[in-house]
C-alpha cells in the first residue's frame, strides 16, 4: 500500500498594495473596497504555505527535499512579492487585482510545473492577508 | 475552468459554561465531565474560524466581501455567544449541551441559510475552546 | 560577578467571572463593566507567566528547579483557579474584584513566600485574560 | 442525518534525532540531508495534532472523551518519544529514518487500533518539526 | 502600600511604507535600506502594544478602563495609520524617516497626554513590524 | 533629548542537549535532571531574541542596521548552535552545562563586544527552550 502524506513548508512575504478598479471612481472603489480602496497604498506581512503531496522515499524518508521546495518558492514567488508592490511591481500578477483570492491562484500556477517536476502534486495553497483572514487554493477543486 | 477557492474569517468570543446532565447527579456528571462540570461555571476564550466557498468575482477578486461575512457572523453567533452563558443565555444552544462539538455544529446551523444567500457556500466551521482542543464540521459530511 | 538571570514559567487556566458590583444597580454596573457585567457569568482561558530572579547553581546550571517552581504554581494557585468560578469559588480571591490587576496581584502574593524559600525571588507576574489585554505586577514596584 | 464532526487534539514532545544513511559516507549524507545529518545529533520541539472523527453522544456530546483520547496518545506516543533519541530509544521507529514524514506514519499506526476501538475513527495525523515545516498523514489516502 | 500594575492593550494596523532619503540617489538608499527602499512601497501588519502603569481603583480594580484606552489608541494612532501609507498619509509622522523606531516614539507622543489625563502613566510601547524585528520606546528612558 | 529606543532581532535554532553532571550516576542525574537527563539526548526548538539600545539614527532612523545585528547574532551564534549539540558540538559552551540559563548567559557574552562596537549597547537576550520555559538575561544586572 503506498503511504501518502502532505508536506508543508511556510514561507513569508512582506508587500504593498491596494483593491481598486480603474474604471470607477473614488467614490465607487470606497464603497466596495472600504479602506483597502486607500489610493496611497497599504500593506501586509504575508504567510504563505505550500502544500504537497507524495509517498516518501524508502532511502531518504522525503517526499520531496524541504531544501528544493524552498528554493521554488523563493525564486518562483517570494523573491517577486517580498518587500514589492503587488499592482505594480510582479509580473505574474499584472491585469489581476490583488485579492487574497487571486494572489493564492497566481501563486498556485506560478510554481505548479517545477513541484510536479520533482515527483510530488501541489496539493493546496494557504495565504494569510492578517491573522483574521486567508484563503485555500486546490488548483480549482 | 472554474476557479474555485476557500476563504476564512476568524472571530473570538469569551463565554462561559459547564458540562451538565440534569438527570444525573453530581457524582455522575464529575464522573464523566471531569473538571468541566464544576457546578458554578468555567469559560473559555474561544476562536472560531468560518470557511465559506467560491468562485472569485472577476471585478472585485473577491468570493465574498468579508465585511459581509464578518456582519453575518457577528449578529447570527458572536453578539449572542460572547460574554455569555452558553447554557443559559443563548436561544440558539437551548436544551443543547455546550460541548465544542455541539456548539461547532449549532454555529453551522445559525449561518448556513445567510452565507448561501450571498452566493457562496458555507464549507467549514472551526472551533477552539483552548490551544490543545478544537472541532472542524463540514455540514454533517 | 554573580550572574543574575530571570527564568519564566507559563501555566493556564480557564474560569468563568464577571465584574459586578454588589452595591450597584444592574444599569450601573453595565455601564462601568460594559458586557463583562454579565450577569450569568462569561469566561476566559488565562495565560500566567511566573518569572524568578536568581543566579544559576554552578553544578546544575538551575536557579531553580523548574518543576519546583511548576509544583508551587500549580497547587498555590492552578488547582484552584482552573475550571472554577473565579468570584465564587477561590478563597484567596475572597471579597476581591476579579479584575485581570487584581488577580494578577493576588497569584503574586499566594506564592511569594514559596518561592523566596527556595532560594530564588519571585520578580514578576503576567496574566493574559485574552490575547489583547494583559497586566504585569512586580510586588507593587 | 447523522452529524460527523472531526475533532483535534494537541500534544507536544521535545526530541533529539539526525537524518542518516548507514550505507552512505558523510559526504553523501551531508549531500542528501544538509545541516540535519550532524553526527552528534540535532532537536526539536514536535507538535503533533490528532484527529479523530464521530458523531457527538446524544447525552454527552461528545464524539469520545477527549481525556481518553489524551491518555492513548500519550501511553502509545508520548511517553515512548518525549526527551528522547528517536532513532535510538523508540521501539516502533526501529528501522524507520526519523523524517517527519515517517514519524507522522508511524504514529497513525501506533493509535489507530486504540482510537477505532472507542467507537471513533482516526482521521488525521498532523505533525510539526518546526514551525515552518509540518507533515499531514491521513492513512495514506 | 500602594499596588501598581502594567496593563497592556494590544492593537493592530495594516500600513505601506518604504525608507528612503530623498537627498540620496537611489543606490544609495538601496545600499542603505536594502529591499526597503523599493520605490514603489511594501508594507506591514503591525502589532501594537500599549503598556500604562497605575494603581488598581478600589471600587472597579481597574487601573484605567480598557475601553477608555482602546478608544484613546484607536482615534489618536490607528484610525490614523491603518491601511494607510506612512510616509504619505499620516500627519503625526510628516518629515519622519517611517523606520519603526521613530514610528513607535510618534505613538508614545501622540497619546501621552490623553493616557495621563485619566490618572495614569503611559509606560511603554511596543510595535512589531514583523514577528522577527520589534521596537520597545519608555518615553526616552 | 536623547529618545533611547530598544531594538529586537528574533531568531532561531534547533539543537539537542542533555542535562547530565558526569561525577554523578545516572540515578542521580534523574533524580535531579529528570527526562532532560536521557542519556541519548533530547533536543528542542529554540527562540532567541536579542535586545539592544540606542537612539535612532536622525537620517536612517534606525539605532543599528537589523542586517548588522542580525550577520552578528547569525555568525557567532547561530552558525555554531543550529543543528548541532550544545553538549558536544559548540565551542563557546565547552565545560558550561547546557541549562538554558547557562546557554543565555554564553550568548550574552558571545555578542556583546560585536553589537557594543556598532555604536549601540546590548540589553537582554531571551531565549526560549519551549513555550512554556524561557530566561532573560541583562549581562547580570
């Protein structure tokens, strides 16, 4: 029987940002986005945990080395989030608006390929905006 | 393809309560509640984690605005259970005992019909009495 | 030199209790207390940090055996707080207002002298009621 | 309709262990586990979270006694791995390495029979090394 | 013998900044500031505690109301700086360089007075920028 | 007015230990040392939080570069104690039981002339063993 388990590694960023859609007013972006809509931006000190999912290899005990899932999500996210502006400074998420919601799905396509690559699934995306908020992402399911 | 994604609140609230059989006597109910049946009261700070459902709005990126979901949650549970008795002051929880599990499942059971109304789905409910003990309920799934 | 350090314990426990003031009208109080006047009681899980002052034992390294300093902490004042009515139920909080201060002064005197016996000085007590509100007392410094 | 709730348990313990291959040299096994393959061993603080799953007692709502389920986890988990070595002084590690991956597998298999027993079924092993790396077992689902 | 007591408050805000000195060129602040001179903003959750010293009153065994305090932090500090850009937005930090130091003095001096007018001493504040780096201020001391 | 500020850098390292006086017998280690005496080491995940004081710098608004702090605590710290045993590995603890009183007091001295020379004074070092036990020391006083 092949033992599966889920791996999770945390990692942090640290970026501004703001909900804004340009084609209404001030006005309009306030009522919908409250004070995120603030024009000179704000900011979050972000959690973001990776997921995956494999069998652990009878050598090493590994599903996959901490050290190379690490090292995807810092070349392949944290090094574009942290300490940037997500509406105007990351490539992968130019045209989105920087909802909890699609940040995690950005993110979850952003670094999908490589996880496979190694063997394992991308099982789930978490991403903490603050202590009171975050959202899951399973690649759709 | 769809996109879909889990979104979480988080809210607190302090109450009070005991485990309780009324046809057992006290004997029987340390015998089975332990410390928790203390006859005058314990409490609790508890945290609670709503998890609601859906597809991001393509506009807003939002699955739901969680000023919403704060107020539905506030006025359906926290503004009825925070500084409260859990036996005795709570219309929801009558002639219900104040397990976590019990109250995990009546706080489902309060919010469901409100959070569906707005186009989303409740997923999960998340409950901690302390850092050591917590319920999740999934609709009965 | 002698090198003094500070060593900190935490324990836990959770009561119920309620600000009230017996002299008062049910208005009064509430407005003075606000929801923690509640009259059928509401609850907390309480953090305490017990910190002592002493230099290491050259043999040990201890300045005091921290299962010493568990075993005080635990019969002086958990055992007697934990799933228990804080206004009703603890005789050493008699004719006290459970107030987050005067609890907190309280925990400090029922175990100064235990602590000074074991050759270490009792520096600090800190009390979370929730995780935003806590009090520190130093003996009155 | 049945109500199924999950419901958690946290427990803790303290261990020393290293990542090694005996066939291997050093090299191979620096190569392969990095900084965790020091000889002389490295440690850390576990968390580990059980979860169990049921339908409350209609008397007690409970789905099991949460101390039973403390007293299984710690007679079959606790005791034998709390200030221990784990790939020296654990009698069902023995012939595993100690990646958190197989330690979290060998834990399921260490309570799993004792949990079923009380009428529950054990649903989930949640184990952390750190704070930024933790493993999920579901029986292998 | 009068009692005195620290009691803390804690509170939250969401802010964008960057630390940049105009009169420097743009490899100068980057060499300086590091990834914090990003011109385009990052930004943080901070954590803000507020710690006032005072005697418990008799009757209430407050030293000061925790309402009084939270209202004071909320209208003279967060209303003014959450989800805001501190460099831009917030007329108690004009002409100051936004590190965290000089952010946690502009709080201490923003609400000295209100806290010492209700007959106590404010004492110190605490404000983490992330869980890694936080600055404590004691009014110079 | 010199505004003095008091700065904390966190960081943290995993690392085994046991507490074992070698002119003892292993009964009388036990009984004095507990299970932090097994003879096959145990190890936690410790927390070190280092303080330093001084006035924030009029242009950079800082009283050190976090970075400085941080390659110090990193180089003569860190580096020696991660993944390593504090009984056999880490030369500035040769002969000096492994208490965390002990181990505070060996930082302290490690850092204290690297941090002084930046123009700045080291305050207190915390060290946490577990979430429950943690020392503070200030260089003696």
């Amino acid at each position: 029987m092949s033992k599966t388990v889920y791996v999770t590694r945390k990692e942090r960023f640290n970026a501004a940002h703001k909900l804004w859609h340009e084609e209404w007013s001030e006005q309009k972006n306030f009522d919908t986005f409250g004070k995120c809509s603030n024009p000179n931006w704000h900011g979050h000190n972000y959690d973001l945990f990776v997921t995956i999912k494999g069998v652990p290899d009878p050598i090493t005990g590994f599903c996959m080395d901490l050290k190379d899932l690490s090292k995807i999500i810092n070349s392949k996210v944290i090094d574009k989030l942290d300490h940037k502006n997500l509406n105007m400074d990351v490539d992968f998420l130019e045209g989105i608006k920087s909802s909890t919601e699609n940040v995690a799905i950005a993110i979850w396509e952003q670094i999908e390929q490589d996880i496979n690559a190694c063997g394992c699934q991308l099982h789930a995306i978490k991403l903490y905006e603050t202590e009171n908020n975050f959202v899951e992402y399973y690649g759709g399911k």
